[in-house]
C-alpha cells in the first residue's frame, strides 16, 4: 500500500520524479503488489520495478524473517508489454470477450447495479490525504480498492471554464466504494476529513462523490452537519428532504 501511495503521491520518497509520477496510474487501482493493475507510459514502468526493488532492499532485506524472501518479493512486480493503446491492453488482458477483436464491456451489463445500492459508493479522496500515508490511509486502501488514478495535474489542467468541481480535480483517486461495510465511526472521520476546509470555513458543501459509478439511491451527507452521513434507515423522502442529494453531491453548491 505505501509503495503505490509513495509512487503516486510522494515520488521523491522512492526517489523518482513527479514526470514518472504522472506518466502511471490506473482505471481499477488495487493497493495489492500481487493483484497490481497498474499502467505505465513510456520508460516510467523500468523506472518504478527499480523503485520497487530498492524499497524491498531497504525494509524487508535486513529482515531476518522476510529477509529469506526479499528476492522473490522484489521480483513481484513485472513489465508486461509494451502496448500501444488502452484498447489493446483490455483486449489482451480479456481473450475469451466476443466479438474479438473489439474493446470488451467492463463490467458487462447485468440485470442489478453491480456496486449495489445507496450510500458512498463513488468517493472522492484528496491527493493531500493520500500524500499524508498516514495510518488512517493504510486502513482505507488495504480493504477498498482505489478506484479510478486522478492527481498528477488534474488539479490544474483546465482552461477554468469547466464545471468539474474543484474537489474532483483535487483528488487522488475517484470511484472509490466506501458504502460497502465501512463502520460509521470510520466514515464520519473521513467526512470531516475530505471535507475539512468546508467545515472549519463554513462555506457551502463541495460535492465528495464522483459521477461515473453512482450507485441507486446515494445520497450524500446530512445537510445540517456534512461530517454525518445519511442515515442508511431514513425513509426516501427523509432524505430527499434531509441529506444532500445525488447531484449535488458530483457538483457541489457552488457550481450547481
């Protein structure tokens, strides 16, 4: 978990530069070295094998329990390609997806919403957060996966016209699912967290969800107190008329 939250946040910590930072990142980021999904453009994947044997040496060689097994771990991330689109990654990586040939459906369409229904489904999580690697980062990431890589120049890559908040674009990691047992107090230390700056301010609810993977019925915070979320027994129209509603939580107040 910290390698990737190094790599993606705090380069200079594994010694490599924000360039090779932002030139990896992923749709469906898994924290997990051993389940990594992780892509990379250019020379930046040799560059991040190195860094990733140079931490194992570091930590786990002196070891004189994982010290045996430094090797093998170092050897856990590997270079696979190179490929020259997107497209051609997901079809190499889904052969048995018909009509070959063409860029499979992920996830294909289903009867039911694949993520499930109300809550947290699509969160937003600060790059700030994130670059911090604390240990309240290590208990997120090691039981949710990331979501979709933003950071990098997200933030900044605009012509100012854009309705995108601004805390979709000062994010690290989108689409994260944290309405699948996640326990409350947990949740509402993450709410004032994310959301901390409009709290201690007092200005108007920002947004904290991302629209691509919205689950049925979301909902966002309580309206009187946005570090509470809503809660999951209220009947619809308590939070229709009690909770911040689906869009505003993608656009926030302001933009809306």
């Amino acid at each position: 978990v910290y390698f990737l939250v190094d790599l993606l946040y705090n380069p200079q910590e594994l010694d490599l530069s924000a360039s090779t930072s932002i030139k990896c990142g992923s749709s469906e980021l898994l924290f997990n070295i051993g389940d990594l999904n992780l892509w990379c453009y250019g020379d930046a994947a040799d560059q991040v094998i190195e860094a990733w044997k140079s931490r194992v040496n570091q930590t786990v060689a002196s070891s004189p329990i994982l010290g045996p097994f430094a090797s093998l771990m170092g050897a856990d991330i590997i270079s696979v390609g190179p490929y020259y689109s997107y497209a051609a990654v997901e079809m190499a990586k889904n052969v048995s997806y018909v009509p070959a040939g063409h860029v499979p459906d992920i996830p294909p369409p289903a009867l039911f919403p694949y993520i499930g229904y109300g809550g947290w489904c699509s969160a937003l999580i600060p790059a700030s957060w994130l670059a911090k690697a604390g240990n309240d980062v290590y208990k997120l990431l090691s039981v949710r996966s990331g979501g979709h890589t933003t950071g990098g120049n997200v933030a900044i890559a605009q012509d100012q016209m854009t309705a995108v908040p601004q805390t979709e674009r000062n994010s690290g990691l989108a689409a994260t699912v944290l309405s699948i047992d996640l326990d409350q107090e947990f949740h509402e230390q993450l709410l004032s967290i994310f959301l901390e700056d409009a709290i201690t301010n007092g200005s108007s609810f920002p947004g904290i969800s991302e629209w691509n993977h919205m689950c049925v019925d979301s909902f966002g915070p309580l309206r009187t107190n946005m570090s509470m979320p809503c809660p999951a027994n209220f009947t619809d129209a308590q939070k229709e008329e009690n909770c911040y509603s689906l869009q505003e939580s993608s656009w926030g107040l302001e933009t809306l």
